[in-house]
C-alpha cells in the first residue's frame, strides 16, 4: 500500500500558501490516489493544515467510501444544484476567504479558478508546480518497486515477442502483439502505446507505427512499457532480424557504449548534464554527434515523462538520491534508420541502480 499520509505531508509543508488545490491528473493521484476525469463536472482537492478536503460530484462519492486509509472532508454536489454551492461551502468551512492558494499552473483550469474567484475575489493564487515536482522527483521505495514490477514484467513480454516476430510482420501487428503480451505478463495498464519502426522508419526518434512491414536485415526498433498502478516502464530496444551491415553493427555498438558510459557517470551529486555529455561525447567521438539529435534521458515515474531530472547538457541540477530517469542516447541516420538503447535507473544513496535488464544486443537474444 502507497503510503499517501507521508506524501500529504510532504505537501502540507510546502511554505507561503494556505492550502494547495488541485485537479484531476497524476498530482491528485499521487497525493491521494485518487483518479477522476478532467470532465465538465468539477472535483477539485483541498490541502489545508488540517487535512484533505475535496469538492466532488455526488456520483463519485463511492471512490471516497472505499479508502478507509484516507481522512477526507468531502462537499459533494448533485447534477441538479450544481457545483458553485459546494465551491462557496468549502471557501467559507475551511476559512479560506482572502488566503493565499497554491496551484499547479500547468493543470489547473481557468474554469475552476475562476469559480472560485467569483466567490471570494480575494483569494490569492501562488504557483506551486515547482515545489510539486520537486516532491515527486524523489521517488520513495514503494514507488521504485512498483516501477521495478512493471519493468519486469515487460520484458517478460519482449522477450516473448521475440520469439514470435519475423520478416513480413507489420509494425502494427507488432505493436499490437506487444501491448497484448504486456498486460497478460501482469502489469494493468500501458505506459503509452508500443512503438515500433522498422528500417528508414526508425531515422525519426518521435516517430509512429505504420503498416510497414518488416524485413530481414534492417533495424526493429521496440519502444514501449507498461505500468502498474501507473507506475511505467519505457524501455527502447534495438535489434535486427538477420544479418546487420557493418554500419549497422557500428551505429549499435556506439550507441551501447554511449549508454554504458551515460550510466558510469551517474550518481548522487553528478549535475544532470555531465550524464548527457558523457552519452554526447562517445557518440560524436564516433562521428555521429549531428545523429543524435534529442537528450539523452527525462525523468519517469507516475506522470510518465515527468519534468526532473532533466538528462541534457545544459542541465547544472544535480542528481539526487530517489530520482529516476531514463538513459536513450541514439543515433538516426536518414534513409537507413535509427538506433535507441533505453533503460531505467533511479539515484540511490552511493550511486545508481539499473532497473531495467534485458539484453543490449543488436542481433536477437538465442
């Protein structure tokens, strides 16, 4: 069990607000656990130094009901009175007229806030993002292990695919072979659709699954993951089905190298950018720096790319303990195609821990 009174804490300690709102999305449902849809029905949560309030719809009262682990203060609302009493309710029983709200800018909507405003004009709004993605960035034990699970269990799945895919698969077929062996290997979600680019389709490092259809001797390149509880997995595999070319080995084994030496260089208190420049520099040693042409790694977690740490150059942050993050360094190479090598860590305490661990090979695994 997700242990949410120490992540409520964690928010209540934020300084300069009186009481912190949010909206449906991955920051109530990782202070809460609590899932709704960003709808025209209104929910908004409430965390004042007394506890959790929320503003919800009747009709979701149940998801309350059944977490005994939370102490929430509820102001429903029906369909038929609408939402603006419940709004006004919770201003003047929580004695927030006039104070000071943190917001997540880059969620909360103006509908919201201004219903809110149009009740008490004096209420003062206060950007919190920063200090909630700080919060986030340091994943605690229970959200490694959850990350862990989902990360196994999709190789699992990739390791059962390929023993099923062959030349004249499409990348459709195999995208969608991909997602199926994912959910039955245990994990309840998908982090984001499998992606999978064949030959020149893999030069495009954001690019997306066609009707293509795979042949002997070119790249496959497998982007995909799922999740549990939504926590991912984003793993990237490079392989080819029969015999590469020389170019095509040596892309790959730079690659490999790039991201071997990317996780060397990783540790508490390494600024992001060193692990970026350590990928960056053995791959334009090689000479394909003007290939490789994204960062090398974003943070992941409960919101999927998730905005700390940030793996590229010219990040001077400096790694944490609790921070995961990806490692894809990659080269693309127009008209032949691209390689990606992508794995998991997360900063410990004295240095790093790899959580993903199937096969860097270009060739497939025997």
């Amino acid at each position: 069990m997700l242990d949410y009174k120490a992540r409520i804490d964690d928010l209540q300690a934020i300084s300069g607000v009186d009481a912190v709102m949010l909206v449906p999305g991955s920051n109530m449902i990782y202070f809460t656990g609590l899932e709704f849809h960003l709808s025209e029905r209104p929910v908004v949560a409430i965390f004042t130094a007394e506890g959790l309030s929320i503003i919800i719809p009747q009709l979701e009262l149940q998801k309350i009901t059944k977490r005994p682990d939370l102490e929430v203060n509820a102001f429903p609302w029906s369909d038929t009175e609408g939402h603006m009493g419940a709004f006004a309710k919770a201003i003047h029983d929580l004695g927030l007229t006039g104070k000071r709200i943190g917001i997540d800018g880059m969620t909360m909507r103006v509908t919201e806030w201004m219903n809110f405003q149009s009740i008490d004009p004096t209420l003062q709004v206060v950007p919190v993002e920063r200090e909630l993605i700080n919060i986030r960035a340091h994943k605690k034990a229970d959200e490694v292990e959850l990350m862990r699970a989902a990360i196994q269990a999709s190789e699992r799945a990739l390791e059962q695919l390929l023993r099923e895919v062959k030349p004249g698969m499409t990348e459709r077929q195999i995208s969608a072979r991909l997602s199926e062996l994912v959910l039955s290997e245990g994990c309840n979600g998908l982090a984001f659709d499998a992606l999978i680019q064949t030959g020149p389709n893999s030069d495009n490092p954001h690019g997306f699954v066609t009707d293509r259809a795979l042949q002997a001797g070119e790249f496959l390149l497998i982007d995909f993951g799922g999740s549990i509880d939504g926590y991912p997995a984003d793993i990237t595999r490079t392989f080819c089905i029969g015999q590469p070319t020389a170019e095509m080995q040596k892309i790959y084994n730079t690659v490999l190298a790039a991201n071997l030496a990317a996780q060397a260089v990783a540790k508490p208190g390494v600024p992001m950018g060193a692990v970026d420049r350590a990928a960056r520099g053995v791959i334009e040693a090689a000479g394909y720096g003007p290939y490789f042409t994204h960062r090398t790694g974003h943070g992941l977690g409960l919101g999927g790319h998730e905005p700390i740490p940030q793996i590229a150059s010219n990040m001077d942050d400096l790694l944490e303990p609790g921070m995961s993050f990806t490692i894809e360094p990659g080269i693309y190479v127009p008209g032949m195609g691209g390689v990606r090598i992508e794995d998991n860590v997360v900063i410990t305490e004295t240095g790093l821990d790899v959580l993903t661990s199937f096969p860097r090979s270009l060739q497939l695994p025997g």
